[in-house]
C-alpha cells in the first residue's frame, strides 16, 4: 500500500516535459558522467568523481521518466527500488578483494540489460515496420548484450573459482567460433528481411549466448584484468546501440563512454604485457607449462626457506624497502597488515614505497584500491615506469603475493611464455624477501627464477599471517 501511493504521488508530480528539456538534461548528464571520469583518476578527487556521476545518473533517470507518452511507470519505480536495493547492499557488503568479480558481474548486467531492450523492442513491433538503420542497432544490441552477458558470467565464475582460471580449450575451438560467428551474421540477415521471424530471433539470442561462453573460456586467469577491460568495452557498445536504436541521446553518450574508456584500458593492459589483444584472446596462455628440462633455460639452484626472526633482522636494519603487491596479498586480504608494516618501518626512519606493475592482481588498478581501502598514502604508490630504476639502489624489496610481475625470466628467457612483458627489476636490490604461501606457481604457469636467485629470502605461509608476525618480531 505505502508504494502503491508513493507511486501514485510521484506519477502525479512529475510532469511531461518537452523534448529540448529533455536533451539538454541528457547533455547534463553526459558532462556529469565525462567529469566523473576525469576526478576518478587521482584518490584525492575520486570522491567527487562518483558524486558527481550518481548526480547525472540520477538526473538521467529523472528525466527519463518525464518523458511524454511514457508507460509502465509503475514498473518503473519498481525496477529503480530493486535495483537500488540490490546496489547499496551490494557496495556495502562486497569486500575490496572481490572488486574484480563485482565488476565482471556490472558488465554482464548491462550487456543484458541492452539486449533485454532490443529484445523487447522485436516482441512489441509485430508488424516488422523497423527502418534498416533501426534494424542494425538493434541486431547490434542483442548480439553484443547476450555475448557480453554470458562472457562476464564466465570471467566471474574463472575469478570466483567456480570454474578453472587455467585455459579450457578443445581441438578446432576456433573453427567451432568462427562457424557460430557465421551463422549469427546469416540468421541477421534472415531476420533482416523477415523481422517478424521467431525462429531467427531465437538462433540469434542462443548463438550470442553461446559465443560469449566460447570466446571466454580459451583464456586463462592471467589474463582476467584485459577481458574485463574488453567486456565493459562491450557493455558500453551495447547500451550505445540501444541508445541509436531508441532515439535516446544520454545512451548514446553513456554507452560511447563506456566503450572508449573499455577500449582504451584494453590497449593499456595489453601493452603492459607486451602482447596483442588478439594474443590473449586466441593464445591460451597459461595452459602449457614449460619446465627447464623442455627449455634447458629453467631456474637453478633452489629456494632459500627464511624464519621470521632472520626475515625481521634484515627489513630492522634497511634504510630503504619498496613493497610490490601481488593477487596473493589481495586473497589474504593482506592489505591493512601491509600498511602496518609500512607505518613501522616508516617509523624507525626507513624510507617505504610501494612499486605498483599495470596488471598486478584481477583487474586494472586492483592493488592500488585495495592499498587505498588500507590508508596507505597515495604519494607512495609508483608505477612501474616511474620505479624501475630504483631497484638497484634500493636495501631491501618485499615481493606479497606477486609471481609473474617480477619473474626475470621475461627479460632473459626468449622460451618463456612472458619473454618481453615489462616486469620490476626486484632482482636488481641487495636483498629480496618474498612472502608466498607455497611453492605453487604462478597465473602464467611457469617457474619464477627469482625464488631461486643467491639474493632471495623466501618465507612461506599466509601474508597477512606472515606481516603481523614481521611486525611483531621487529618490535
């Protein structure tokens, strides 16, 4: 009862308005989202960024339900509640370790969201009296929204552990893709001259949906932080053409954000590798392990197990340490114990900084938020252009949970699968502890020289574990 009447107050106050307000409010809105954007690339504006989006989402949607001849406005109010709903809650309980997955899970909604639309629009035009360009964008909608969907429940489910992160491939994958690609294009063109065609419609949707789970599984969780850069590429592709589609300039706007800014991001994880795009999505990487016997370049030597108290003796009598995190720190949840080690060490006059690599973790950035959620000072985070060059002068580096980010077989290996990934130069420092829980290695399925290097403490165990126990020993 009490939202049926809110309901009915706010249908009655909100009153049509006329299509120049509403494009103008659109515009608005689009200038809200690019400030938003622009502010979330330092900490110290990151704040504002969101507000200032939240205030153009919601100036969006607001105007959206002005719009004259609009129907299901109850349904409507009932949507903006659930959705709400499940957001907030989902903000506040989410853990900043399982960030990547949250995001994967947004890209997959918005990617169902469009098709979900375009889907609609077929069903309600029984008569097919679509203008081609209309036609196309819709096409476009549903095929890129249902690849999208089943593409990021995939990329969830390899970071959830639900299903393996290493690569799942099968002989002639990519004949079977490029089959199920062609048959999409054909039954398009079917529906294209028959809009009204069911039986094509329902091939497009199952064949979108398939190829979303075929094009993901090939790829191996090293790879995770680029597929997610392109999914929500692919999102914000979607809602675009749902935009064109529906006449609507913010999803236009939005949508082409959305995908810039995806496609961008790809470019850069990618670089960061050293490897194209169509390197990571067709190559597998991480399936086949190399040992030094296939090689006859593995590591020698073997690792150097440290206790506690010998690992505390060298970081108490450093003048200067550079912390590298890795995806281990982030699944201890590590970061806060991190951060108190570094308040120590700063303490006693060590000079503490933090060597950030490009792809370190899950997703893009994912160490430098979990770092921030932990107070740590911005201006001690560096990137690994800006670092690189410090090692070598540096006492002391303590490696958490990072593997292939700091193997120096990528600059010395030509048969290592990394060979030419821009890495940190850790080895270069006189002395370098490494907390991992186990000898297990890493994303990339190859043996890290490092362990093994004659300047290489290795204490094994859980990090956060590992960390207090450091800090305690110290005190």
């Amino acid at each position: 009862m009490a939202l049926a009447a809110f309901i009915q107050t706010t249908e009655k106050y909100v009153n049509p308005m006329s299509n120049h307000s509403i494009n103008f409010i659109y515009l608005v809105s689009a200038t809200l989202f690019m400030l938003g954007i622009k502010y979330l690339s330092s900490p110290s504006t990151a704040k504002r960024g969101n507000l200032l989006s939240m205030i153009g989402m919601a100036a969006a949607i607001g105007t959206t339900m002005a719009t004259p001849g609009l129907h299901g406005f109850t349904l409507i109010i009932i949507g903006v509640i659930i959705g709400a709903v499940i957001g907030g809650y989902t903000a506040i309980k989410i853990k900043m370790t399982a960030m990547p997955e949250m995001v994967a899970l947004f890209n997959g909604c918005g990617g169902a969201a469009s098709a979900l639309v375009a889907l609609a629009e077929f069903q309600s035009n029984t008569t097919g009296g679509f203008d081609s360009f209309t036609l196309i964008t819709l096409l476009l909608s549903l095929i890129i929204g249902g690849l999208t969907f089943t593409g990021s429940i995939m990329a969830y489910a390899k970071l959830q552990g639900l299903i393996p992160t290493r690569p799942v491939t099968y002989p002639g994958q990519q004949v079977v893709n490029a089959i199920i690609v062609l048959a999409t294009v054909a039954l398009s063109w079917f529906l294209f001259q028959d809009p009204t065609s069911i039986l094509a419609l329902s091939g497009i949707i199952i064949l979108s949906l398939g190829l979303g789970v075929l094009a993901v599984i090939p790829i191996g969780g090293a790879d995770m932080p680029v597929i997610i850069c392109l999914l929500n590429s692919y999102s914000g592709l979607a809602v675009s053409m749902t935009g064109f589609a529906l006449s609507n300039n913010a999803l236009i706007i939005t949508g082409s954000l959305v995908g810039a800014s995806g496609i961008f991001l790809t470019k850069i994880m990618c670089d960061a590798m050293n490897r194209s795009l169509s390197n990571v999505l067709f190559s597998a990487f991480g399936q086949v392990v190399e040992s030094a016997d296939d090689t006859g370049e593995g590591p020698t030597g073997s690792m150097k197990g440290y206790e506690v108290e010998d690992v505390a003796t060298i970081l108490t009598n450093a003048g200067s340490l550079i912390i590298v995190p890795g995806y281990g720190m982030a699944a201890a949840q590590a970061q806060h114990a991190t951060r108190e080690l570094g308040d120590y060490l700063g303490e006693q006059g060590v000079e503490v900084r933090y060597a950030i690599h490009p792809v370190a973790g899950r997703m893009p950035g994912h160490m430098n938020v979990l770092l921030a959620e932990a107070d740590v000072p911005y201006e001690q985070l560096f990137a690994l252009e800006d670092i690189n060059d410090d090692f070598a002068s540096t006492d002391v580096v303590l490696v958490i949970g990072a593997n292939d980010v700091v193997n120096p077989a990528a600059k010395s290996n030509p048969n290592s699968p990394i060979y030419g990934m821009p890495v940190l130069d850790v080895e270069k420092a006189t002395t370098v502890i490494v907390l991992k829980r186990s000898m297990n290695v890493g994303f990339a399925g190859i043996e890290n020289e490092l362990f093994y290097k004659d300047n290489t403490m290795m204490l094994f165990g859980d990090a956060k574990s590992s960390l207090h126990k450091l800090v305690a020993a110290m005190k």
